[in-house]
C-alpha cells in the first residue's frame, strides 16, 4: 500500500520532473486553463496553489518567490498582478480539474486544469 506516501513521480528523474511541474504551471498562467494527463494534473494542482498563496501577498518577495519557482518574467508578472489578487479571499482550491477522455495513442486519462472563476 502506498498510504500517505508524498508525491507522483511521473517516471521521471527529479530535474525532469522540476522542469515538467515549471513549464505547466507558465502553460496554465499563460492560458488559464490546459489539457494534460490526470496524473500530472493532479501533481500540478498543488504546486500551482502553493505559488498562489505566496503571490496573494503582492508584495516584492512574493514577486521573488514566485519567479524562482517560475523563471519567467511574464507568467510571474501575470500571477502576482492579475491572477492571485481574484483570490485575496479564498483559502485554497484555486484550480478545478475536469477528467475529459481517454487519450487514443496510450490510453491515458486526460483532464483539464484550471484557474476557478
């Protein structure tokens, strides 16, 4: 059994997974919401809600925080401004997932990710 067991490795080294988790999360600020697979929407809902409970502040360390988890001026930019200030009053669940279809090629479950209105 893997109870309480931490975190979905997705088949991938530990940089890998770093750079997969980084470039979702600019795909998802960029374009509010993106088709992925199940797993990796399910991992990406944490790591894009802890970011925005550090851009909630506004501040400059949370513009910090947020771009050295990112590496992208622009998605930073439009996280601490725009997205995170429509969440000043909730206390997480910033993102819904809608499980879609099943991916032809593989089988894979798919599902959209995005922001709650």
């Amino acid at each position: 059994m893997r109870h309480k067991h931490g975190y979905r490795k997705l088949g991938r080294t530990s940089s890998h997974r770093a750079a997969l988790l980084k470039n979702l999360t600019i795909a998802l600020v960029n374009n509010g919401k993106i088709e992925t697979t199940l797993p990796k929407a399910k991992e990406l809902r944490g790591y894009v809600e802890r970011l925005i409970t550090r851009a909630r502040l506004g501040d400059f360390n949370a513009h910090r925080a947020v771009f050295a988890s990112l590496q992208d001026k622009n998605a930073t930019n439009k996280l601490v401004t725009e997205i995170a200030p429509k969440f000043k009053e909730r206390n997480g669940g910033y993102t819904r997932i809608i499980k879609t279809r099943i991916r032809r090629g593989d089988a894979a479950e798919m599902a959209f990710i995005e922001f709650v209105a």
